[in-house]
C-alpha cells in the first residue's frame, strides 16, 4: 500500500523504526506499524509523519483520530510534501477534524499541485470550475484537469472532457494555450 512509501530519511534509529513499521503494515499488522511509526515521529523521522496520519485518519491500526491525522499532516505539508498537503487540503474540504474551509483547502491544493501531485491538479480544477475558496473560472477549471491528465490522472480525463462540452472552441483553444505555458515552465506559469 502506498500508506509507507520511501519519502525521506532521518537518522539511522528513526530508520529502523521506520522500515519496522513498514513490515509490519505489509504484514497485516497495523497495529503494531502504528506504534513503530509513533516511535520514528518521535525520534524525528520526518516522512513518518505521513503515513501515521493517514492510519488515524482512517483509523487504521488506531482509533480514528483526525486531530492527530490534522497534526500530523500539517506538520509535513509546512515541511513540503505534496501528499500531505492534498490530503490536508482534503480534509479541510470535507470538514473532517477541522471546520470545514474551502479557502484553506484550495490554498494546500495549490501548493500540491504546484510540485506536480496530479490528484491536487484535478481537486484545483474542481475548485475553480465549482467556485470553492475561489471565484469560479471554467477556463482555468479545465486548464488543470488538462494538466492532472498530461501527470496520468484518470479523474482529470473525465473531467477535462465532461468540462469541454460546456466550452465553446475559443475557450478550448486557450486552456490548451494556458495548460502547455503551465506545463511547459514546470508549474511555475499556471496562475
């Protein structure tokens, strides 16, 4: 599961505790891989954070606790990870731990799918083209469903095409415009 994936190291203690937590979860014992995770967040492994924020929020191996999952997740979205940005922004979309705030979730959106994260680029074109945390534009809406498509999310695709039929050839032709700019300059132009 992607819950544990590599995302960076600490020293060599919180990594033990890491790659014991990661056994364990692939082990059916989730348990037991959230007490080594506590274990490598403690000891200040910082890609530890994310996983163990997923289990609370999920209450997996944990009593669900999405105080704990919001802690957590904001701590590694501050430290820059673009999973953990999407999943907080996620949170804050659906109220969960938090009041709900589609300016806040639009603006940890932003940030993911500034460093590339396709499922925050669809979820930004979601926000734009609903007017959620920002006034409604179908325009940029469907320059980023183009954009999370181009990074192989199938969400973007349907979207991106349910979109287009509501939109004239003019305004196609400049979210292709506004989409490549946006590719092309590594998500430096796409505002």
């Amino acid at each position: 599961m992607a819950i544990l994936g590599s995302i960076g190291l600490a020293n060599a203690d919180s990594n033990s505790d890491y790659q014991k937590a990661q056994t364990s979860f692939h082990n059916g014992q989730f348990s037991d891989a959230a007490n080594w995770l506590r274990k490598a967040v403690a000891k200040g492994h910082k890609a530890a954070q994310l996983p163990l924020a997923a289990m609370y929020r999920e209450g997996q191996g944990v009593e669900q606790d999405y105080s704990a999952a919001i802690k957590l997740f904001t701590n590694a979205a501050k430290q820059g990870y673009p999973s953990a940005q999407f999943s907080l922004a996620a949170m804050y979309r659906l109220g969960q731990g938090v009041k709900r705030n589609y300016v806040t979730a639009f603006g940890w959106y932003h940030k993911a799918a500034m460093q590339g994260d396709a499922e925050a680029q669809n979820s930004l074109g979601a926000m734009y083209e609903y007017g959620r945390g920002i006034k409604s534009n179908r325009l940029t809406a469907h320059m980023w469903y183009v954009v999370a498509e181009a990074n192989g999310n199938n969400r973007g695709t349907l979207n991106r095409k349910r979109l287009a039929k509501k939109m004239p050839p003019p305004e196609l032709l400049e979210s292709k415009k506004l989409s490549l700019a946006c590719l092309n300059s590594n998500y430096r132009r796409c505002d």
